[in-house]
C-alpha cells in the first residue's frame, strides 16, 4: 500500500526520470555485457535504452569508445527475441556517423532486410541505407524497389523513407527508382502513399516540365491518403505562384476543388494555399469561407488553424477578413488562449476605430494568462495600430505603458519599447506621452541592453521636444544609480541635449563636468570627450562627433582594422571605408508569428568575406566598400545557372560568378571567364574554379582596376563562360576516361552603374543645415525630360538608379528627393531632385553637392 502511494506521488510529482544521472563510463562497461552467451534481452534491451538515450541528450563519444560500442551491438544479432532486435537497429543507425568499419554489418542487414519477419525488414532497410555508401548502394538496389512496392506498409514506407534521406547524396541512383514509387503513390495505405509522392517529386524538383506533368496528371487522379493531397496541393501552389499567367489556372482549379475535400486536413492546405496565392479580396471567398467555419469548430486544432490563417491575411486583404468579425469575437472568450490572441490581434487590424478602446479592454482582461511569445504577438498587433489610426496614441501609449511595468522578460520588454519608440518617431502628436512613458520604464529597467536604448532614443528625440529639459532629470539619475554601461550611455544622451539646444549648454556642462568624476573609465572618457567638443564651440564638430555621428558595421569594423594591423599599420585608418550599420526595419506585410524568432542580421559584406580571402592579395585592397545583391546572368531553367556578385573597394572591382552545374551527366573542368572589359580598367587577374561537379556552387573571381576618371568607370561588360566538359557517371560522379572537349556559354552582360559605387542613405533631420553648409562646395545641376508619366513612378525610377531609398522621397504634386552618401574613395555627396509633371511629361531638376566635383558631375551623367 505504502509503494502505491510512493507511485502515486511520484505521478502528481511529475514522475523522476530514470536516466537523469547517467554517467558515460558506466555505460560503456555495461556495454561489455553484450559478449555474454548467452544474453539476457531485458538486461540487454535496458542497456540500450540508455545508450540510445545518452546520444540524443547529446553526449559526444570518442571514435573509439563508439566503434566499441557498435560492435558489441553486433553480437546481439545473436538473440532472436524482437523487441532487442529492434533496438539493435536503433542502435547502429545512431551509431554508424561515429563508428568505423560500420559496413561490417552489412550481410547481416541485407540477410534481415530479405527475409520473411516483417518486423525485422522495414528496421533493417532503414539501418542499412544508414551505413551504406554510395558504391555499394547499386548491390541491393533490387531489393530497394522491391520493398518499395512491398504488400506491407511499414517496409514500403520504410524503403521510400529511405530513398528520401538517400537522394540528398545519391539523387542519380533514386531517380531510377521512380517508377515504383509512382506505382506505390495509388497505395491504399496514407502513409505509403505521401511518401512515394515526396520520392518522386523531390526526383523531379530541378525539371519544372516533368513536376507539371506530375501534378496534372495526380490531379485527376483519385488519390487516397490526405497527407499525399496536402502534398500536392504543395506542388501546385509552386507551380502556380511560378507562373502568374493563366496557365496556371488549372493547378489554381485543382486547389479550390480541394476546399470540398472530407478531409479537414486537405481543406485547411487547399485554403491556407488559396490565401498566399490570391491577389484580390474577390478571389478569397471560398476559403474565408472555410477558415470562418474552423473558427466555428469544436475543434481546438481547427480553431487555431483558422484563426492563425485569418490572421496573417489580414496584412494583405484586411477586407476580406471582415466578413469574420463575429466569429473571432466569439473566439476572444475562447479557453484556448492562443486561439484568443490571435483573434483579438486580427480584430484589431481590421476593425474600426471606434472598436479599439473595446478590444483594449477585453486584451487586458486575459494579458496576464498568456505567455510571453502571445504578449509579443499582441504588441505587434497595437504596434501596427499605432500606425493606421495615428489620433487614438493616447490610450495606445498608454496601453503599452501598462504592459512595461508588468512582469515579462527581455525579449517582451524590448518589443513594448520597441512599439512606443516606433510611435514617438512615425507620430509627431504622440512624441511627449510616448518620451515620458520610456521615462518612467528606465527608472525601473532592469535590462541594461534596453536601458542603453532608451536612453539613445531620449538623446535622439529629446533635444525636438517642446520642453527638453524635462528629460535631463531621468537621464542623469541614471549617471548616479546604475551601472557602467548605462551611466556611458546617460553621458552620451546628455551631451547630445547640449548640442542640440544652446540654453541648455551651461548646464549640461555641469553635469558632464560632474561625470568626469565617475569611478567608471568609459564615462570619466566620454564625459571629458564630449565636454571638449561642446566648449569648443565649433558647429561642424559638434554635428560630426555628438548630434550626427555614422554608426559602422561592428563585424567589418573588426576585420578592416585587423587587415589594416596585418597589411598597412603605419597608415592612417580610414573609417568612413566601412559599411554604416542598417537599421532593421519592420516589413511592411509581416505575417502574424505565434512564437517569433529574431533571426541574426547578416549584412552582403560580411556573408562574402571569408568567400574573398582565396583571393591572392585581396588585403591590399583595403576593407570592402560595398558588395551589391547578386544579379542572375542566365535563365534560371538552363543547364548552367551563373549569378555576378560586384565587391566594390575604393579602388578596385571584384566580379565574383557563382556557377552552378545542373547536368548530372557532366563534370566541367577549367572553368573561367572570358571577360570583355569596358575601356579604362585594368583587368588584374582571375582566380578561375578547376572543377565544377553536379549541383554544387563554385566561384571564379575576376580583379579589375576602375579608371582614374570617375566617369569612364560606367559601362557594361561583356562574359562568356569557358569550360572544359567531362562526360560522368551521374551516379557516382566519377568522370569518363579521356581529357573532355572544350565548351563556352555565352553571359548577360553586367553593368557597373553609378549606385554601385556609392553608399547612399535618405535625408536626415539635418539634412538641410547640411546642404547649406555645403554652399561653398562644387555643385553639379541639371534639367532632364523622364520617359515617365506618372511623377510618383518618376521619382521611384530615378531613387532605384542612383541608390537611394523609396523613404528620400516627399512632398506631392512636387515630388522632392533629398539624400546623400559616401563615394568608394571617402568622398561625401549630397543630392537634391525636384520633380514636376506637366502636360503629360515629368520634368526633374537634379542638384549634387560634393567636395569632388568629378563626382558630383557623376551623378548627372548617370541619369543622362
């Protein structure tokens, strides 16, 4: 009775886990035990167990100890009883990545692999494709195809499971495999039949006409298995989004066929597909229909699914969704709370202003039950509010302000802010509520990441208030009460108040002067550096170093002052030759995520740099200046596909080619570029790719000098692709005896534009004091006639050919361009564009100010 209850107390406890303190050594003298004759299964199978738990809890074991390991294993094959034999299989399939001599095993797989214990054969085939190599697959091939359409579902699915993993390394080999996994598609068995579709269209994914024919002709085919039409469904919404004209609309048919589906599963693909697919609110009826009934359902799955899908339509076609707002108000009660999040984020994105201040209150009555993953998606949500009715900001801030001082962690802390900081920027009505509400947090805050962002947002948005002096008060507390990092950060958002606004100097001056006692050395420094500034009183130093200073790049800052040491110490650096740090914006129709994930931001630059060392030399270069998005030279169904990366240095060119081969049938050797230069570079070299085998990138490098004169730097270059071909074995890849024959493949050519030799940034808030300040520098002016009609489309036109984003642009009937940006050799630039439609034609007016004034005439010529 007392074991029992001990069970029963575990139970409600949660229950202990038996293997929590495994230890390694251990486990490898039990392992011993399996030489034993004979062998106790239990003893045996527990023994296993553990093993087999130790490696997914992520144990490293040495070569040795598991190739020990693995062969003690073997000897179990000895035992007939099929739970142990089971775990044998188990056993060598984790195992077989860490031992040697694994295909020992081999004879012993293929014997069970072959025999008539169906309990043994799907194990073994799974096991066995595990250890085998490439060159030893061809010897049971013929049994592959025959469990392929094997009577018993378990081998069936386990052959083509099998032949899945397989065409990752051996995609020639499975490919003669399709007929029987066509044949097995029509399995009665679901399983069965979803994964011999996978087999044979991941056979197919690099011939789009044999995957067209596939998917028409499963389309008129009654198959069975849900998951095989979820599948399909899949294939032909690809297809579908591939090819917008209309001879995509029979895939289109095929996918709203399935919305009358029995199956719940294949209905909900059928409109999940039909809403990424469709353009218009018009085209949506059927599968709003669909998720508005889910929303309906009994089903908390359906109900999810219906509401996450309504969900992310909502940033498309808000419209469409409002035909649903009864059902998802239904929802906002729901016991489920993730399905409550999601309908109170669609409503609030598609219901009216008058309904904001009803849903706020019925949010605040479920916050505190929600995770913070949900707490995150409702904050996206208001967020995205703020911006669609810009008057209701007050009870929005404040909403937001209530939800910083609950409970949460960093990354729901940082999203509130985040929506408050975004307010204070986009809303110029909401600036003071939004700056007091940051206030209030940091005197509590205790992330200190998320401190020292305040506290730069208050240095950058607090000088424009009406009355900045009343944030000095909360920046400076933070200079006596927290830590390092944040009194650093305090020193640099006061200083920045002293140089924006002149009756506050004197004070600010005390306050630097006090910091300059600080026991930190990053403050005492910052302190004294920013108090020689200010006193010097010298405006254009002021806005260099404290109001308007360029954030670098900090991974390419790192690596250009390390080649910098290696290569030229003695040498002034020049930090203006490093990439600025983007700011990550927010997409504008980002989908509605239940547990958003912060992907790491990679900039071009620094995704490309280790790809460059194989470069002789390449240090001298200097730091990369810009690298630009790569440009496709082909089309993307032929059988080289080659893309054009341009690196741009301050005095240099890079062409980087990425060549990828599609023909399994062929190894091309010697593969280089025949570059047909634009007159005036210099072309330095060429690091060529020697081998270039089936579906793996290789890169050729092309070095090239620019011209002296900035206007002969503009031009377009004529490439050919020179190769020698070697005919293959397209399973093994091994070539055919014989030196191959000699081949080229004609290019695009590739143009070097204007933008590629410019980093370029949309006006500042100082951009005018700039442009004034700049009176005295050689100026560049124009008048020009656009082929455009439209002012708008004008503008973004000549945005995209000079480098500039959408953002320079303002204003209305007259549209205003106004940026600037960095030449390749450090010289800065400022642009201004007027432009007027009259009488049908746009008319632009385009002004550059730069200290260079070949560059300035650059600019001109370029639009010219």
């Amino acid at each position: 009775m007392s074991s029992f209850r001990r069970d029963k107390k575990e139970e409600e406890d949660g229950g202990a886990n038996m293997f929590q303190n495994l230890d390694k050594t251990t486990l490898l003298q039990e392992a011993r035990y399996f030489n034993s004759t004979p062998v106790n299964p239990k003893k045996c199978i527990h023994i296993l167990t553990k093993i087999i738990y130790l490696l997914n809890q992520g144990e490293k074991l040495t070569t040795q100890e598991a190739t020990d390991i693995f062969f003690a294993t073997t000897k179990l094959f000895q035992s007939k009883d099929v739970m142990l034999r089971r775990l044998v299989y188990l056993s060598i399939k984790e195992l077989s990545s860490l031992a040697q001599d694994v295909i020992i095993v081999t004879s012993s797989l293929t014997k069970d692999m072959t025999g008539k214990e169906d309990l043994y054969r799907a194990a073994a085939i799974r096991a066995l494709c595990s250890i085998t190599d490439s060159t030893m697959l061809q010897a049971i091939e013929r049994y592959m195809k025959q469990a392929i359409v094997d009577k018993n579902p378990a081998v069936s699915s386990a052959a083509l499971v099998s032949a899945l993993h397989l065409s990752a390394t051996v995609p020639d080999l499975v490919r003669r495999w399709v007929n029987e996994a066509q044949e097995a598609i029509m399995s009665d068995n679901m399983m069965v039949s979803y994964h011999a579709l996978a087999v044979v269209a991941g056979a197919r994914r690099n011939d789009r006409l044999s995957t067209v024919k596939l998917v028409t002709k499963l389309s008129r085919a009654p198959i069975r298995s849900p998951y095989a039409l979820c599948l399909l469904i899949r294939h032909a919404a690809k297809l579908a989004e591939e090819d917008p004209s209309e001879a995509s609309e029979p895939y289109l048919e095929f996918i709203e066929s399935c919305l009358r589906h029995k199956s719940e599963i294949v209905v909900y693909e059928a409109a999940h597909a039909v809403v990424n697919l469709r353009k218009s609110a018009r085209d949506l009826a059927q599968a709003v229909s669909v998720l508005q009934i889910f929303c309906g359902s009994s089903k908390a799955t359906l109900r999810l699914a219906g509401a996450r899908t309504l969900a992310k339509l909502t940033t498309k076609h808000p419209s469409a969704v409002s035909a649903c707002t009864v059902d998802l108000e239904n929802l906002i009660s729901d016991p489920n709370r993730s399905v409550a999040t999601l309908a109170v984020t669609t409503l609030l994105a598609t219901g009216a202003e008058s309904s904001i201040d009803r849903l706020m209150k019925q949010i605040s009555g479920f916050m505190s039950e929600i995770s913070d993953e949900f707490k995150i998606v409702v904050v996206s949500a208001i967020r995205r509010l703020c911006a669609k009715y810009p008057r209701k900001h007050q009870s929005l801030a404040a909403f937001l302000a209530g939800m910083l001082r609950d409970e949460g962690g960093v990354q729901y802390k940082t999203a509130i802010a985040d929506a408050i900081i975004s307010l204070v920027e986009e809303n110029p009505d909401a600036k003071e509520t939004g700056l007091a509400h940051l206030c209030e947090f940091i005197e509590d805050c205790e992330h200190t990441s998320l401190a020292v962002r305040i506290l730069h947002v208050l240095g950058r948005e607090g000088p424009k208030a009406r009355q900045p002096s009343r944030y000095i008060r909360y920046i400076y507390n933070r200079v006596i009460l927290e830590s390092g990092p944040v009194r650093a950060a305090a020193v640099s958002a006061v200083a920045r108040f002293g140089a924006a606004r002149a009756e506050l100097l004197p004070n600010i001056r005390v306050l630097l002067a006090r910091c300059q006692l600080d026991d930190d050395d990053e403050v005492r420094d910052r302190a004294i550096y920013y108090s020689a500034i200010l006193d010097s009183d010298d405006q254009e130093l002021i806005n260099d170093y404290i109001t308007n200073v360029p954030i670098p790049n900090m991974v390419l800052l790192e690596k250009a002052l390390q080649s910098h040491l290696n290569t030229n110490p003695e040498d002034v650096f020049n930090i203006d030759s490093v990439p600025t740090a983007e700011e990550t914006k927010e997409p504008e129709e980002a989908p509605v995520q239940i547990e958003p994930r912060k992907q790491p931001v990679v900039s071009l630059e620094e995704r490309y740099f280790d790809q460059l060392k194989i470069i002789p030399g390449i240090e001298k270069f200097g730091p990369t200046f810009k690298t630009c998005e790569a440009v496709d030279l082909t089309e993307s169904e032929t059988e080289y596909r080659v893309r054009c990366v341009k690196h741009i240095f301050a005095r240099h060119l890079v062409l980087q080619f990425e060549c990828l081969n599609t023909l399994s049938d062929q190894l091309l050797e010697k593969v280089h570029i025949r570059l047909e230069t634009v007159p005036g570079y210099i072309f330095l070299g060429e690091v060529a790719c020697e081998q270039l085998p089936y579906d793996k990138q290789g890169n050729i490098f092309c070095i090239l000098e620019f011209p002296k004169n900035p206007l002969d730097t503009l031009g377009n270059f004529g490439a050919v692709l020179e190769f020698v071909v070697r005919d293959c074995d397209p399973t093994t890849g091994l070539p055919d005896p014989g030196e191959g024959y000699a081949d080229t493949y004609p290019l695009e050519e590739i143009e070097i534009g204007c933008s590629d030799q410019f980093r370029t940034r949309a006006a500042s808030d100082d951009w005018e004091v700039s442009w004034d300040r700049a009176v005295s520098a050689p100026e560049a002016c124009d008048t020009f006639g656009l082929s455009q009609n439209s002012v708008g489309e004008a503008a973004i036109a000549v945005c995209e050919h000079l480098g500039l984003p959408k953002s320079a642009i303002s204003g209305d009937a007259v549209k205003e361009i106004r940026g600037g940006g960095l030449w390749r050799e450090g010289a800065p630039v400022l642009i201004r564009a007027r432009l007027v439609a009259a009488q049908g034609a746009v008319t632009m007016q385009l002004a550059a100010r730069s200290p260079r004034e070949d560059i300035a005439t650059l600019l001109l010529a370029a639009v010219g």
